[in-house]
C-alpha cells in the first residue's frame, strides 16, 4: 500500500444555492460523513480528500483547475447531491485532465417512507442531479467511469476500488522513464513502435542508453558489496551447497550476475528509470571473459529481482512491455498474488487441456512462483555471448490470472487482453528456466487464434491479482482501444468486433 501513500483522489459533490445556504451545510455534512466512510472502510487504497460542494461554474473551473496542478491528485470523484445544473459543470471539465470517475450514489440508503416530504425530497436528489451531470459529460465525450450503488457497499467501494488502483497506476506512468540498453532485437516488428505517440497517449518517456554509457557505473561497483549480494542469494534461494565454492566457475557465475544487478540498479537510480529493456547482442566488451569489463551474459538473474521490485522490463529491447509490467506491479500493490513478464514460448497440443507454455531465456519475476525459487548455473547458447550463468528456476501458481499487451497498431494503440488459467506443468530436467503453463480462456483453439487475430505480441504482462475492469478502467483513462478474450468469446465474434473497431477509430481519426 505503501506505493500510493503520495497520491490522494478529491471528492467533489455538486449542488447549488436555489435551496439556500442551510441546504448546502446538510449537502456538506453528509459529503464529510461519506468520504470519511469510504476511507476508513479498508476497501480503498488511496485516501481520499473532500474538496467541498461546487455550487457555480466558477467554483467547479477552480476546482478541476487545482486538481491538473496538484501531483498528489490522481483523479475526480464526482457525486450531484442534489439537482446541479450540469452547464455550470462544462468550462471546468472542458480543462480537466485527471481521470473522472461519476459515483451515482445516496446519502440515504432506502427511502424514509413514512417521513419523507417535501424538504428531503428537494435536498436528496442524485436519483435525477447525476443523470443531468452524467448527460454533460456524454454532450463533452469525457471518457469516465460510472460506479452505481449504495457508498456504504462493498460492491460499488471495490469498484472505486479498481479505478483508485488504475488511476494511480496511470500518474505513476506519466513520469515513468524506459531505459533500452540496446536497441530492439534485429527486424522483430511487434516490440517496435511510435515511441513519440506512446509519450504522447500513455505518458512515458523511453531513452536509449548504449553499453558504453553503463560500464562506467558497472567499473564503480565495490568488490565487497557484491560479496554481501551473493552472500543474500544464497541466504534467499534454494541452492547446491556447490555453488558457495568460491574459485569454482558457478561461484564466478553468481558473483558477475550480482555486479550485474548492482550496476543497472545505479544506472537505474541514477537517471530516475522506472524500467528497462535488454538485448542479448549488447552486453559491453566483446572480450568480456578476457578483460572482465562488462556483463559475461544477459542479466537475467538481475532482472528477475528487479521486475519482482517493481522496475520495468521488457526482453529484446521490447520498451511497451517493460512500462506496461510497470504498470501492472503499480496497480498490483498490496494484492500479493503476482506478476510477471512472460513469453509465449512452446505449445502443448492435448485435446481440452492444449496449452501454451510461457517462458523466457531467464528473465521472469519470482513473484508468481509457486514456491520458494532455486539458484542454478547452467549454460545460455544465445546472443554475442554463450556461456554460463545465472537464474531463478521455478515453476509458476496454479490458478486463473490475466495477461495483457499494448501493441502500436500505426493510427493507434491497442490493448490486447485474455483470460487464462495457469495449469501444473511437467517436469523440465533439461529446461532449467522459470515458467508458467496456461490454456488462455474459452480454450486453447479460440484464445490462441484472437489473440494473433488481434495482432497481439509474443510478450506479455501477467497478473493474478488484476482482473478485466482494471484494464477497461486503463483503457478508458487512455484513450486507447482495448479488446478482451475471454469465456465468452467466439472468433467470428472477435472478428466482426475489430472490424467493428476499426471503422470507429478511421471516423473517430477523420472527425478529429
């Protein structure tokens, strides 16, 4: 929770002064008892902040205009008290630009039936004022959430819930730096992209940083903190007592691994980077093993700890991926379950339960492991560099999770999302790797043929934890396509909807 202790959500509650001043002072009182309600339900981890009743247009523009100026405010819960008129509402949500969500709520949960009159019904009014406000901001085209129910119920407090979590996850990303430490991996088509229209729509900045930039933090690493680095491996991991040897090839393996890690966690911190990509023709010093200047092997292992961190990655210089893993940790935080990038590596063909194998050369976080992972040192014959080095081996949760991709589509980005269900693999003997199996949702025939349908990426950002309206709440909140694979889906279904969506995006494009 820890992660979204510097943001705060302003609560905004709409009425007007045709009842008089005494109305206003119940309207803010029961405003006061609401958000207090909602903070301390435990359901919500972000605080939020009572921002008074907006009575006028005036008061509404001062508003929205202090929130797209305040780092702390990730976004706007609206809720119309009584009947507000929405024209008064238009300058001021013309100007903001923090997320919206539109809480269509009560004060009162049931109806006082046998006192209610006159006076409470013209005081408790959200049953018409948010269709009035929630007509403007469809008159405006404002992308929004929309959450109906009663404040004191869990249902709609989760709800807040998710779009609090996104929302978060969205300022996080507006800041958000990507390193590549090398380009991407050679005529690869889907890591590519627009990284100006990315800025422009997702909020992040991607920077390219050669090897000969990184050997002068890797040169500054003190032999004695990687001792105490490696000295953690073994306190961490699972392990052969073999590899504690010091002068034996394993020993040297972890201990270049470690100065790996330490070197991109000082280039990291250095230039204030969020995430990072990596590519396996890069590393540094063609004579590594000679001069011992630069990485002997892809940093995996580091990669592995650092993703479980919270940092950012993406293989093959796959820049989308290492901020949309950002992201997902971002939103993940305090739910506990898991994360991962992951690769869509070999296929299963077995009837009802076919399934796609998801791994990487070394580089998937230990946070979706099923148990505690092992440190191993085996040999890597990729890249400028074949050699030995080392991982974190373990095999993946059972359960249903979430994966998801951002892919640039030329006039647009796409999120691809599917369902899937992490199953228990057999055992690699001779493919000591972390890994995951799943058959992606409704199966393996249909999940596996939209998501090529939709253009989506052999990379992918992997949660237990999330679940779709997260990444609709995303979506929304960038303006951006989403597509969702899921129980229901059929492919000529899926089919008629990307047709369906790409002529809105050509009108929505010509139009604008």
């Amino acid at each position: 929770m820890k992660a979204f202790d510097n943001y705060e959500i302003w609560w905004v509650t709409g009425a007007q002064l045709l009842y008089g001043g005494d109305a206003v002072v119940s309207v803010d009182g029961h405003s006061k008892e609401m958000v207090k309600g909602l903070n301390d339900c435990g359901n919500i981890p972000v605080k939020i902040v009572y921002k008074g009743t907006a009575n006028s247009s005036k008061e509404v523009e001062h508003i929205m205009k202090a929130a797209n100026n305040d780092d702390k405010c990730i976004g706007i819960i609206t809720w119309m008290h009584t009947f507000s008129p929405a024209k008064m509402w238009i300058h001021g949500l013309q100007q903001l630009k923090k997320p919206l969500l539109h809480f269509h709520t009560q004060y009162n949960k049931e109806i006082p039936w046998d006192t209610m009159d006159m006076d409470f019904m013209n005081l408790n009014q959200s049953a018409h004022g948010d269709r009035e406000f929630g007509h403007i901001c469809a008159r405006l085209r404002l992308p929004r959430k929309v959450v109906v129910g009663h404040w004191q119920d869990e249902k709609a407090q989760l709800k807040i819930a998710v779009w609090a979590r996104v929302s978060a996850a969205w300022a996080d990303s507006q800041d958000m730096l990507i390193l590549r430490f090398g380009d991407q991996m050679n005529n690869v088509a889907v890591t590519d992209g627009d990284k100006v229209a990315a800025e422009q729509v997702l909020g992040y900045h991607v920077d390219y940083m050669p090897f000969s930039d990184v050997l002068p933090y890797f040169d500054a690493i003190k032999d004695a903190d990687v001792d105490a680095l490696v000295a953690e491996y073994f306190r961490l991991y699972e392990h052969d007592a073999g590899l504690e040897e010091k002068g034996t090839e394993g020993y040297k393996k972890i201990w270049n691994s470690a100065k790996a890690e330490l070197t991109l966690r000082a280039v990291l911190k250095a230039k204030g980077a969020k995430g990072y990509t990596t590519n396996f023709d890069d590393l540094g010093d063609a004579n590594v093993e000679e001069t011992g200047h630069g990485f002997d092997q892809i940093p995996g292992l580091a990669s592995q700890r650092l993703m479980a961190e919270g940092y950012g990655f993406g293989a093959e210089g796959d820049w989308k991926s290492a901020a949309l893993y950002r992201t997902v940790w971002f939103m993940t935080q305090g739910m506990g379950t898991g994360c991962s990038f992951l690769e869509d590596y070999t296929l299963n063909f077995d009837g009802d339960n076919s399934s796609i194998l998801q791994a990487h050369m070394l580089e998937i976080c230990p946070l979706i492991a099923a148990k505690k992972p092992r440190l191993e040192v085996h040999f890597l014959g990729i890249g400028i560099r074949k050699s030995q080095t080392a991982r974190l081996v373990f095999t993946s949760k059972e359960g249903p999770g979430i994966t998801a991709t951002i892919v640039d589509m030329g006039n647009r980005f796409r999120l691809i999302v599917n369902d899937v269900n992490c199953i228990k693999p057999k055992p690699l003997p001779k493919l000591p790797v972390a890994s995951a199996l799943w058959i992606p949702l409704p199966n393996f025939e249909v999940g596996a043929g939209a998501w090529i349908l939709a253009g989506g990426t052999h990379h992918s950002c992997f949660s237990y934890d999330l679940t779709p309206e997260f990444w609709e709440d995303y979506a929304e909140i960038a303006g951006i396509e989403m597509v969702h694979i899921n129980k229901d889906t059929t492919i000529s279904n899926f089919k008629q909807q990307l047709r369906n969506n790409e002529i809105y995006y050509m009108l929505n494009k010509s139009l604008t």
